[in-house]
C-alpha cells in the first residue's frame, strides 16, 4: 500500500469522506423534519436543539482536531465512526425525545473525530502548489455528496421511512470503519500520525507576508462561524419552510437544496481559480451578500424567490468556507489541531445563530420573522468585526 503522503492513499481518504459526508447531511438534515412529524418540534423547537447540538460541536471539534493530531489520524478515524453508529443504535433503540437528543449528541461527538482528521490527512505532506489542490478537491468531494443528501434524503424518507435516516448511515459507517481498519494495515502509522517531517516546500513567489497571512487567518475564522451561524438557523427551518409552501420532504429536498449546489459549483470554480487568495473585496462581498441573501430565504413570500435567493447564499458560504479551510491549512504545520479549530469554529456558529432564533421566537412568538431579524442583526455585527480585524490588520 502507498504510504499516506500518495496520490492513492489519499484517493482512498476521499471516498471515505465523500461517503461520510452523505451519511452525516441525510441525518443531520432530516432529523428535524423526523422531530416535526413525530413529536410536534415547530421552528423554536428545532432551533433550540439545533443550538444544543452546535455547543456539543464546538468542543468535540476541537477536541477531535488535537486527539488525531496526538494519538494518530487512524484511531480518530475509528473513534468517531464507531462512536457515530452507537449513536444511531441509540436512536433505533430509543426513539423517543430523550433518546434521539442524546443520540445526536453523540452522533456530533463523533462526527468532530472525522472531519478534522481527513482534513489533516489530505493536507499533510503538500507545498505550495498541491496544498491548494487538496483543500480544492475535499471541499468538492464533501460538498457534492451533502447537496445530494439533502436533494435526495426526502425521497428516500418518503419512500422508505424516517427508520432509513439511521439504518443507511449505520451501514455505511460499518463499511468504512473496515477501510479505516484495512487502510491502517497497510499505511506506515508514523507518517499517518502526523509526526514525519514535512517535505522541502515548493517557493511560492505570490506567497503574502506572514503578518498578512495570520490576518486572513483571523478574519477567517470570524467569517466562517458566522456563515454557520446563517446555515444553521436555516437547516431546522427547512420544516417550517416546508410547511409554508405546503412542500412533502421530497420536495423540500428538492426546492431548498439549491444552495447546496450552488455552493458545490463555487467551490470547483475557486478550486481553479485562484486570484481570491488573500484578496480582501472578495471576502467582504461574500459576508454582504451572505446577510441579504440569508434574510430573504427565511422572509420571502414565494417559492421563486426563495430558489433566487438560495443562488446567492450558496455561492457566499462557498467562498467564506472556502477562505476559513484554506487559510487554516495555509498557515499552519498542525494540521490536524489546526483542523479541529477550524471545524470548532463551526460549532460556535452552529450554536450561536440558533439559539438566538429560538430565543427571538420565543420571545416575540407574535412576529413570525423575528428569529430571521435577529440572527441577520447578529450577522452584520459579524461583518462589523471582519470589517475591524482588516482595519486593523493595515
């Protein structure tokens, strides 16, 4: 077997991820609707639960990024899908409120020993020249696979059952904690744990200065929590949306996914073009038009403009998350550490913009947009701090 810094070996870590990412969004999308329709959750409901799940991700996240960092990728990689499918076997076996709480709560702890882990693994060994290429291709990889989900999840809900949202996933976690197993046999452990030393780089003549690159990196990781912040407030709304336009969850699948696709084409044009890299206006225009567009998807009175307004969103998550993984890989040697930082900066946003929704509605429970104001409130203070980091950083 190729050893971990190969072109084979790391073939292998993105289908590992690309199944992993499908398995993850047809649960995590779908279970909302599952809460709906089984226990009466509305929007504030599901915000709250959305909110709970995120504070669980921002410390598993970082946790996850330095236990691969430390103990070796390949024990984070069978930690976390063994710890996934005890998860759903709880939901299976527990279908009740608790019981599903708990399961996706622990469905999250593991999910954070993944992602920072095949991050770290597809990174590690690159210069300048394939570190770009290797952020490109995982963004895509996971990004085709999690707009399939959420497009196809619906209808396989409808055809076969809410029980499909845990029986798919256990199955394929099963199948890749084997490759994880087998990848191990034959893969040199030292160099998977991260410890052999980094080959001679690649000179990148357009490489910015060291004071510019740790300016990105903080405006990054500010944008790209924030960009969750708006993801994750949308996501358990998708069954309030649904309702609203009197949409099934197949066609929800197919009318709120969008975005999804939209982001996935993002992310393959700035995979091959490269000239955003550490240019400010790109950013900032990302984070505007992710406020506006992000208001109108939850405020809009028709279907069609909600499906113009996902073009919008999609195409600015794409770039901030594009931005924040780059610059967390571009900056740093601890890959894995540096991974789970950038994956806990999700799960502050995570938490954040839902549970600011789900107090709004709360709250004001007579304004039914409130949740949707308030959070568009907390993204503009957002962009106010972007604003202040690149003031400050010239």
């Amino acid at each position: 077997m190729n050893t971990p810094g190969s072109r084979q070996f790391k073939a292998v870590c993105f289908t590992i991820e690309g199944a992993s990412s499908f398995s993850v969004s047809f649960y995590s999308y779908y279970i909302y609707f599952l809460m709906r329709d089984r226990f009466g959750f509305n929007g504030r409901d599901n915000l709250a639960f959305a909110a709970l799940n995120g504070l669980i991700y921002v410390f598993s996240a970082w946790q996850g990024g330095r236990f691969g960092q430390r103990r070796g990728y390949f024990n984070a990689l069978k930690f976390g899908f063994a710890a996934m499918i005890i998860a759903l076997a709880i939901g299976v076996e527990f279908p009740s409120v608790p019981g599903l709480i708990l399961a996706t709560g622990l469905f999250n702890v593991g999910m954070c020993f993944i992602w920072p882990t095949i991050e770290a693994l597809v990174s590690e060994g690159e210069d300048a020249v394939g570190l770009p290429r290797m952020v490109g291709t995982y963004n895509v990889v996971w990004a085709a696979t999690n707009a399939l989900a959420l497009f196809t999840g619906g209808t396989l809900v409808e055809k076969f059952g809410f029980k499909t949202i845990f029986f798919l996933p256990i199955a394929v976690f099963i199948v890749l904690l084997g490759v994880v197993f087998w990848l191990q046999q034959h893969a040199d452990v030292a160099h998977a744990a991260g410890h052999e030393p980094a080959p001679t780089p690649v000179p990148d003549p357009h490489r910015p200065s060291p004071a510019k690159t740790q300016a990105f990196l903080r405006m990054a990781w500010l944008a790209n929590p924030v960009a969750y912040i708006a993801i994750n407030t949308l996501i358990p709304m998708l069954p309030t949306l649904a309702a609203h336009f009197q949409l099934t969850p197949m066609f929800a699948g197919f009318a709120c996914s969008l975005w999804g696709f939209v982001r996935l084409g993002t992310f393959v044009l700035l995979w091959y073009w490269t000239d955003w890299h550490y240019r400010f206006r790109w950013l900032v225009t990302a984070f505007a038009l992710l406020i506006v567009s992000f208001a109108l998807i939850l405020t809009v009175p028709s279907l069609a403009l909600l499906i113009v307004a996902q073009i919008f969103f999609g195409g600015a998550i794409g770039l901030i998350y594009y931005s924040s993984l780059f610059y967390s890989m571009d900056a740093s040697e601890a890959k894995g550490e540096h991974g789970g930082i950038h994956e806990a900066a999700i799960g502050v946003g995570n938490c954040i913009g839902p549970a600011v929704g789900a107090a709004s509605l709360q709250f004001l429970p007579q304004y039914a947009s409130s949740g949707a104001v308030a959070v568009s409130v907390l993204l503009l203070c957002g962009l106010g701090g972007l604003l202040t980091i690149w003031k400050t950083a010239r």
